[in-house]
C-alpha cells in the first residue's frame, strides 16, 4: 500500500518536472503557432538587468530649469557662470581623483582586516560580497614590480598605455611575450599614437577637456615603439599590417601607410575594408591638385573593387572626410554628391559624421548660400535612432546649427535641428562642454536675430542660466532683441544676469546696456522703470566697488564706464518727480565722476545734461543744476550758454531776457545778489561765452561749496 | 564615575575578597543612564549652545526628532549589526574629520539597499571650489572602503549660529 503511494506520488512530481522543463524549452523557442486552445501567450522578450531602470528613466525627464545634478543642490554651491561650472565640477572630478590614488598608494589598508594584530600576517578582506573590482585598488606598476602576461592582458583590456608599454618592457626583458599579445599591445599602441588617453572613468575632465581642434599634421610617432614592435615581428600577420596601415593613416603618416599597403598587397596579404577606409581618408596628403586628388581617391575604390572587399557606410565617411579637406568648389561638391548616390544605390546610408562632412564641403563662410541641410534633416528624422559610430559624429549637430545661424540665418531649420538632438537620447551626440556651448550660441544668436520675440523669449527662460550661460557676444545680441522689443523689465533683469554670469566688468556690454535701457525708456510702465532706475544707479554703484577693490594691485588697468554711459545713467536716474528721491544722490555722484575726468571721452548726447540740469533747479537741487552746467562750460559745448540761461531762469524764476541782462552785470555786483550755486550758473556762462571765467580765482572755490550747501 | 567605581572596588575588597560578588555589582552605567547619558549639562552663564538635536533629550527620539542612523539592520533578523555599527562610527569620523571644524550637525547615516546616503549641516567657511573637492573625495573614499555607492547630502549655513536652537 504504502509503497504504492509513494510511486504515485513521485510520478506526480516527475509529471511535474517535465512539465517546467517543456515550459522552459518553450519560453526559449519563439512560439508562434496557435495552440489548440486559441490563447497563445505572446514571444518571450529577452531583457537586460537594466532594462526596467531604463524604462524608469525615460518616463523622467531632464528639468532645464535646475542645475546639473552633478552640482550640489544648495544655493552656496549652485554654480552660475560659465567658470565656476567648469570650476566646481572639475574640484569635484580632483577630490575623487585624489581619493583613488590614496586607495592605490596605500592598498593594504583597502584589502586587508584591520583589526589583525600587529607582527602578525594579514587577512584578506574585501567589504563586499560577492567582490566588486571597481572598488578594488588598481595595480601600480614600477621598474621593480614582478609581472606576468596576465599583467600585460590586464593593462591592455584597461587601455593603460604608459603600464602597458611599462609591463612590456619589463617582461620582454625577462621571459618574452607571446605573439597574441605583442598584437594586442601593437593595436594598442597604433589606436592611442603611444599617447595615454584619459581614462573613461574622469567623465568630468573628458567632458571639459581642452577643446584642441585635431589638426591635419602628421603626429605618428616614427620610430616609436609601435615601429618597433612591428618591425620585430617575424613573420608578419595579416593583423600587424592592417594595424600599423590604420594607425599611420590614423595620424596622417598618409606616405608611408600607402607604402606599406603597397608592399602587402605585392606580399599577396588580404587587406581589411577598414585599412582601405583609413586610405582613403588620408589620400589627398599623397597629392595636389584637385583633379589628380580625385583620381587617387577613384582609383583606390577601384582597387577596393578588384580585391573584391565590401565598402560599408565607413568607407563613405572616409571619402567624405578627404573631399571636404581639399577645399570647396563646384567640381569637389558635385563628386561629393556622385559618391553619396552611388554608395545609396549599394543601400548604404550616410552616417552623421558623413553628413558633417557634407556640411563643411557646402557651406562655406564665404560661399554661396546652398540649401543641404533641409534634405540631411528630411532623411534623419525620417531614422529610428542616431546610433553613434563615429567619433565626428559628435560634430554633425554644432555644424549644422552653425550653418543655419550663419550660413542660412533660417529659424525653423534650426528648431528641425534642435528638435532632432532633443529627441530620444539624441543629445549624448552634443559632444563636450565646448562644443555644447557653441551649439547655444549659435542656437540663441539665430533665435535673437530671426525668431519672433516671444518665442526668443521663451527660449532664452528655458535655457538661461542652467544649460547654457550667455558669452559676452550673446549676451549683446540678446540686448539688442530685447532693445527692439522693448521689452524693459527683462533689460533691467539683464544688469543683474551680467553681474552673475562675471561679465560686468565688461565696460563694453554695460555701455550697450545702458544705451537700450535709455532708448526703451520712456514708454514704459511707472514699476518697470522704477527697476531700470535702480538698476543703471547699481551699474555706477558696481563701477566704483570694482576700482575701490582693484586699487591696490592696480595691475591691469580698470576699464571705466564713458561719459556717454554716465550721461545716460544720469538720464535715467534724473526722471523722479520728488525731492528726496535718492536717485539725485546717484545723479550727484554721476556728475562728479563726469567733472573730475574719470571717464573717458565726452558725452554724445549733451541736451540730456542741460536738460536734467534744468530740471534739478527745478526741484531745488541747485548745487546740482550748477555742477551740470559748468560740465558743460568746460567741455566747451555750445548749448552751455542757453543752458546756462534757462537754468537760471528757473533757478531764479524770471524770464529769459529778465536773466540775460542780469548776467551782464558785472561780478562784484552779482556776488551780493546771487545765491552762490546761481553765482556758479554765471561764471559757467561766461566761460561758455568767453573761453575763460570772469574771474579766474573765485571759480573753483566756490563751486565746491555750493555742491554741499544746496 | 571612576571614582564610585573605585569606591565600589574597595568596599567589595573590604567585605569579601570573592570575585563573583565583584562581578555582580560593577555594572553602575544603567542606573546613570536615565539621568545624564545624551544630555548636557547646565552651564552657570547659561551660554552653552544647543543645536535642536542636543536640546532634546534621548527619550525625545521619535517624538521630537528622529534617529541619526536609519538602517535595517538593528531589525529582527537584520543583517550586519556589528559591521553597520562599527561602519557608522567610520563614517562619523571620516566626515568630521575631513570637514574640519565645518560641520555644524549630526551626521545622518541613511541606508538603502547597498546605498549610503550622508547628511550633514556644513559650514560656509571655506570656498565652494573647496568643498566640491571634499565631496568628491570623501564619497569616493568612502566608497572604496565600504565597497558600496556613498553620497554626501549637505547643506550650507553661514555660521555655526545659525544652527543653534538655544543656550543652556
């Protein structure tokens, strides 16, 4: 009995086991047939471990409104102009630096218990489990240290050239390397030109790194160790030949890869499609002359033909890159264009990097306006992803958005563009700190100049100062937009933005600034102009903090506001309607400035001074009135008289003729009669009539007193 | 409390020289505990600052403020208690230690997961470029020993005043 149910129950259990496994086997095979039942249970989807968090992080969006999440979310450390963004992030980059070379330098204490007592061997032991090698410390390598070919397999998988050439020489000179590895270290070597890269951990530092433009020199190493090894090798693999070709071609040795693609070919070794891509890059180095470098370049995809090798969308890239290096011209861009048709008829599509190149070959500064960019934009958005290939695929959307910001000047090919790099997680493909920057400018220059207001406006809000901080040639355009626009409140707003992007120290800008704010001025709102008010009084304020700091260094020399700037702040400033409004005191001080010459030049707008002049007598600031019309006088302008005439006329409320007649008397007579601010108002005039004052030791005296005493 | 301990020590030596009744009476810290552990004293010029952390005694915890390490492990059937304590204490130090003299708080060790999240009030006292590099290098420090992902959550105040809650 017992037995019995025990054998049945086992076979349910085998029945069971069966039945996973099928289950398995059929999750495994795409089932795609119907079953007898009519349910059929959809394809298995393989997923990656990530795949979920993806989808998570797509349904998130990036917020342009906040800052970067690799800066700290505090205010204290919320970077707001361009350098201090580079600057916080790369201390950021420095102190994680620092912390892994400690864990290098002193290893022991990473990997091994502290709590062993000391004279006795220390354990083993690792926080994690399972071990994670990313927090393991790295090996340091030196002259001394014992290395095996896992070393040399280690730092090459790594790409540590300088350890890899290091280990190579320590173990060539003890036991030797294998070959495999002498050809591994060879691609290497050949990939980096024997020069270490940053390493893809420091994203900061690639991120910022210097923007050097890679010039078209021959930068191969001749005789390096790359040479080296190759020469040494005995016999010589198909492999070593393809990878020394692609790295000579790689940094332009253009001769010497076209000779050693010679001699293998005479040699009867297959060459691979990439080493003819490399070829072709650097063909015109071989040649001058457009139609002799045309020939070349045929003639190699002719021999490409022969060997009976495949072109993929590389070799395009490659033909592309060489075409645009050898200038413009009608007859390069129609090759150009027959090369692209032919390589579709193969079903080869263009990559970004190719479209780049297309670009540059077309639009040229000085060029004829020719329209490809809208054909380039109608294919790509017509993809499903931009899977980068190319390292210079990274160029294609700065070029493109130059070229409708300078080349084109066209708005809506610009949105296209923009749209196209904010689409999906297009904008990995915006390059670096340097080329994103430019990427804006050229973005918010077009926008400035030809989009219509509300819509720069909106752009601007969206983009300023988180994603992008204006330089100081964006930062006028955007002026001159709003200027035109009218738009007050944002000017006044801009004072503040100079101030926090660094670049109010740049007399230039804050010129233009002022000169918008006077010329939008007077059609403002009572509130707005109140802000624009304060804001030219703080420019005066900023101006005079800045020289009072720099005095004593005083080494570069402190660039001042002209006096056509100080006459406009005191434009603005002069416009209250009360007595004991401060901005007087800023129009005081604005003055003095303008008399005792610390600004440059003369005021190009005069009648504003002998207007506010004018209107300080009438609100009882005569020490006012009168320092603005002796400016006047002494600069020698000729509405100094009239001017000097009303003010008085205001000052002592009589008619014009009433004044003249007065100020014929002389000055003795005058002196006992006048209030001495008008007294000064005198003297200013004969000085604008004669050339000099009617008695030249009182002048100076008195017209420091009656600044005080109005 | 060395002195009662010493006192102890000789009465016990006095009435007995056994060691089991010695043993049995030298735990004297619990019946200090309620009245002194995580409290501070009253100065006589009242100027003793309290932060609000310190102003609220330990039988205030969960009711007033809350626990300065927030992890599972001291849970029924939690994981790693002497290693999260000890680990805890590390970080304490580490912080205060390489915020010299900056930071104004508690430091809040949060965990989640493998993630051990930091918080703590910091000083404005020295250059924003400076404490990025600090942050950098205590998060990747920390890290390394820990072999899991560290961040650091601080806030700034301008002055270590700004975090006092009253004076005693």
């Amino acid at each position: 009995m017992y037995s019995n149910i025990v054998i049945q129950r086992q076979w349910a259990r085998l029945a069971g086991l069966f039945r996973t496994l099928s289950s398995l086997e059929g999750q495994k095979l795409p089932v795609g047939r119907k079953s007898i039942d009519g349910i059929s249970p959809p394809v298995r989807i393989s997923r990656s471990s990530t795949d979920i968090l993806q989808a998570l992080a797509a349904t998130v969006g990036v917020d342009p409104t906040a800052p970067h999440f690799k800066y700290h979310d505090d205010p204290f450390l919320i970077p707001q102009s361009n350098y201090r963004k580079r600057a916080y992030a790369l201390s950021a980059e420095a102190g994680r630096k620092a912390a892994s070379w400690i864990r290098d330098e002193q290893s022991q204490l990473f990997t091994t218990r502290e709590w062993d007592p000391p004279m006795k061997m220390k354990t083993p032991y690792h926080n994690a489990d399972p071990p994670i090698d990313a927090f393991n410390p790295r090996p340091i390598y030196n002259d001394e240290s014992k290395v095996t070919e896992e070393d040399l397999l280690y730092t090459i998988q790594n790409a540590l050239l300088e350890d890899a050439i290091r280990v190579y020489q320590l173990l060539s000179a003890s036991e030797g390397v294998n070959d495999d590895l002498k050809l591994a270290l060879l691609q290497l070597l050949c990939f980096y030109n024997e020069k270490e890269p940053i390493a893809a951990e420091w994203l900061e530092e690639r991120w910022f790194a210097a923007a050097t433009r890679e010039r078209q020199a021959t930068t191969w190493r001749l005789g390096g160790l790359a040479d080296k090894i190759f020469s040494a090798m005995d016999p010589k693999t198909p492999e070593a030949y393809c990878t020394v070709i692609q790295g000579m071609a790689k940094y332009y040795q253009a001769e010497r890869a076209h000779a050693l693609a010679q001699e293998a070919m005479e040699k009867g070794i297959p060459l691979s499609t990439s080493v003819y891509n490399a070829l072709l890059s650097c063909v015109g180095f071989l040649k001058e002359g457009t139609t002799l470098r045309i020939e070349a370049l045929k003639a190699l995809l002719s021999q490409m033909n022969e060997q009976g090798i495949s072109p993929n969308s590389d070799t395009l890239t490659s033909c592309l890159k060489s075409i645009s290096a050898w200038g413009g011209g009608k007859a390069l861009q129609t090759f150009a264009l027959q090369i692209v048709a032919e390589f579709k008829q193969l079903n080869i599509q263009p990559g970004l990097s190719a479209y780049y190149y297309l670009l540059c070959l077309f639009c040229k500064e000085r060029g004829p306006r020719i329209d490809v960019l809208t054909t380039i934009l109608n294919d790509l958005e017509g993809r499903d992803s931009l899977e980068p290939t190319d390292a210079m695929d990274t160029h294609f959307f700065i070029t493109a958005m130059g070229v409708c910001s300078e080349h084109l000047q066209n708005i809506d090919l610009a949105d296209r563009v923009h749209a196209l790099l904010m689409k999906d997680d297009n904008y990995r493909l915006v390059g670096d700190a340097y080329k994103e920057s430019i990427y804006y400018r050229h973005l918010v220059s077009v926008a400035c100049r030809h989009a219509p207001f509300e819509k720069t406006a909106q752009l601007l809000d969206t983009l300023i100062p988180n994603i992008y901080v204006p330089e100081p040639s964006v930062m006028e355009e955007i002026i001159k937009t709003l200027e035109l626009a009218g738009a007050g409140d944002r000017l006044a707003e801009v004072w503040s933005q100079l101030v926090v992007f660094g670049l109010a120290k740049r007399v230039k800008l804050v010129e233009r600034l002022l000169d918008a704010l006077c010329n939008c001025y007077t059609y403002q709102d009572e509130e707005i102009k109140e802000k624009i008010r304060s804001a030219a009084a703080d420019m005066l304020k900023f101006g005079q903090m800045v020289q009072e700091q720099n005095e004593p260094e005083s080494r570069t020399p402190i660039q001042k506001l002209s006096a056509s700037a100080l006459t406009n702040i005191i434009e603005l400033c002069a416009d209250v309607k009360d007595k004991a409004d401060e901005s007087w005191e800023v129009v005081g001080e604005a003055l003095a400035r303008l008399r005792s010459e610390q600004a440059s030049g003369l005021p190009s707008r005069p009648e504003v001074i002998s207007s506010v002049a004018k209107k300080a007598a009438t609100y009882g600031k005569p020490g006012l009135a009168a320092t603005a019309v002796t400016y006047l006088a002494e600069c020698g302008f000729e509405e100094a008289t009239t001017a000097c005439v009303e003010t008085l006329g205001v000052m002592l409320n009589r008619p014009t003729d009433e004044v003249q007649t007065l100020l014929r008397e002389p000055r003795s007579s005058l002196e006992s009669s006048l209030h001495p601010s008008a007294l000064v108002i005198a003297e200013a005039f004969h000085l604008a009539k004669t050339g000099a004052p009617i008695d030249s030791s009182a002048s100076s005296e008195s017209d420091s007193e009656t600044s005080d005493d109005d | 409390m060395n002195s009662s301990i010493f006192k102890l020590i000789q009465n016990v030596s006095a009435v007995s020289k056994s060691s089991a009744i010695l043993s049995s009476q030298f735990h004297t810290s619990p019946a200090l505990c309620r009245v002194v552990s995580g409290k501070y004293r009253i100065t006589k010029k009242r100027d003793k600052p309290l932060t609000y952390e310190m102003a609220n005694p330990p039988h205030y915890i969960a009711h007033r403020k809350t626990w300065n390490s927030w992890n599972t492990s001291s849970l029924k059937d939690g994981l790693r208690r002497p290693e999260t304590a000890l680990e805890d204490e590390f970080i304490r130090r580490f912080m205060n230690g390489t915020w010299h003299g900056l930071v104004c708080s508690e430091i809040i060790i949060k965990r989640q997961f493998n993630h051990i999240r930091v918080a703590a009030i910091i000083r404005r006292a020295v250059s924003p470029t400076k404490m990025y590099f600090l942050l950098g290098y205590s998060e990747e420090l920390m890290a390394n020993w820990l072999h899991c992902p560290v961040t650091l959550e601080l806030q700034t105040v301008d002055s270590f005043k700004d975090v006092v809650f009253k004076y005693i």
